[in-house]
C-alpha cells in the first residue's frame, strides 16, 4: 500500500501542471478517504443537492453461517462559491462459531463506521477549491480502532473531457488515534488524495481512487477500484475492490485489509 500512497504524492506533485480550458466542463468530483463519486459525469444545479444510498448484504446459512452488511449515504450540496459533501459508512460481519463444548454462538467478526465532511470555496480557475475536511473512522477489529483526521488545501482537476476526470488534492492536517492495543497516537500529517472517474457508456462507469495521511509514526493509505452500471433513472449496480493500509501496526495485526462488494445504489 505503500504505492499507492507514493502515487498520490506523484499526482500531487504535477498538481496544476495540466491546463483544463481545452476540455469540455465536468463537475469536480470530491471524494474523502476514498469515498467514490456514483453516477454520470454530470453538473449538479447551483443550489441543490444530489444524494445516494448504497447497501449491500451476504448471509449464508448451512456448514458455513454469517451475515455481513455494507452501506453508505454519500450528499452533495453545490452552491454558487461552495461544494459541501457528506458521507457515513458502515459495515459489520457476524459469524457463527462453533465453541469447544459443540455449542454455536454467533460472534461479531467485523464492525466499522466511518462520517465525514468537506467542503471547498471555489476559486476562480474553474475546478481550483480551498477544501477543509474531517473525517472519523471507527473500527473494533483494525489496527486502529479510532482515527480522526482535520485538513485543509488546495485541491484541483488536473484532467477533464467528456468522459473522464482526474482530481488531486493536498494538504497539512492534524490526526488523533487510538491503537487496538489503547495506546494514542496524534501528531501533524500530511492529507493527499487522487481520483478518476472514467464514463464508459451511457449506462457504465469505472472509479479508481487513492488517499492517504502521512505522519511520522504512520501511512494510513486506502485504495477503492468500482465499476457501476445504470439499471434505471435512479438505481445503480456497483461492484467494488477497496484496501485499507497501516505501516505500522501491532504484531498481532495485519497491514492489510481488503473487502469486495456488490450493492444497489439509489439516488435521489
């Protein structure tokens, strides 16, 4: 994971390098920690919002039982001089056990939820923004079981046509966690982010998006690889591949944790 954080910094540093005035206009996708814009690259109307609900679910039954769940509620209010964005996420997997007597129990293997919040002042250059951001993440079985991260910079859309759009964004913030162990942790970091969004057709479109925060005692990197595909008007189908990264964890922790999901999208 350490790749894709080194990838961010590499967008980052060609930051504004691009010109976009050659290109028909997008919207600026905003995104937090990975958050993936859905839908069609299209504007939002200067005071109006444009929400999605996603939820996915998995329950098996037989020699192998659980259930595990997914969601997310992700808003966008764009006004004439500011973009606002909202998001909570969850997700939780139970399992059934069998303990050493022969008795199943069913036991919580996964429980994390994650809010954020950005919003950016537009700027004259059309897709330049002063962002502010905050996010929390709260994870029983991660290497770290509370982060929070506040941030402000300078994001841009370094590439945009009619059908794709890269957007950067970098910035100093400040972070407070806590490790599995219970020790915290805070101390200065450095927030950066990139992603792509890339309209395959009218009724598919591909989202690759990296962030990080770098600090001194820690990488905190996310990847999420999605490919949505419209049912109608207002439900999509989006299957997605998303990593999350530690590089310095406790021993009995993995750096890495992955999950791949399916689910149904509403937007209203």
């Amino acid at each position: 994971m350490k790749i894709l954080a080194m990838s961010v910094l590499v967008l980052a540093s060609v930051h504004g390098a691009a010109s976009a005035d050659d290109f028909s206009p997008v919207p600026e996708s905003t995104w937090l920690r990975g958050d993936v814009p859905t839908g069609p690259l299209k504007k939002i109307p200067e005071g109006s919002w444009s929400t999605s609900a996603e939820l996915g679910a998995i329950t098996t039954s037989g020699n192998t039982a659980g259930t595990s769940i997914t969601g997310k509620i992700d808003a966008q209010q764009e006004l004439e001089d500011w973009s606002n964005r909202y998001t909570f996420a969850g997700y939780f997997k139970e399992d059934d056990v069998t303990q050493g007597d022969g008795r199943r129990e069913r036991e919580r293997a996964a429980e994390r939820y994650a809010v954020s919040a950005r919003s950016a002042l537009k700027l004259v250059k059309e897709g330049s923004k002063l962002f502010v951001y905050g996010s929390h993440v709260d994870d029983k079985f991660g290497a770290y079981t509370r982060f929070t991260t506040l941030a402000v910079g300078h994001s841009s859309q370094w590439y945009k046509s009619d059908s794709k759009a890269i957007d950067v964004e970098i910035g100093p913030g400040y972070f407070n966690g806590q490790r599995a162990l219970g020790d915290g942790e805070k101390g200065v970091t450095i927030h950066g982010a990139a992603a792509l969004r890339w309209q395959l057709s009218d009724s598919a479109q591909f989202a690759q998006t990296v962030s990080m925060e770098h600090s001194a005692s820690n990488v905190h990197s996310m990847a999420e690889t999605s490919l949505s595909t419209k049912i109608n008007d207002t439900m999509q189908m989006k299957a997605a591949f998303s990593a999350r990264s530690d590089s310095n964890v406790p021993v009995d922790k993995k750096n890495t944790d992955t999950q791949t999901s399916v689910t149904l999208v509403y937007s209203f």
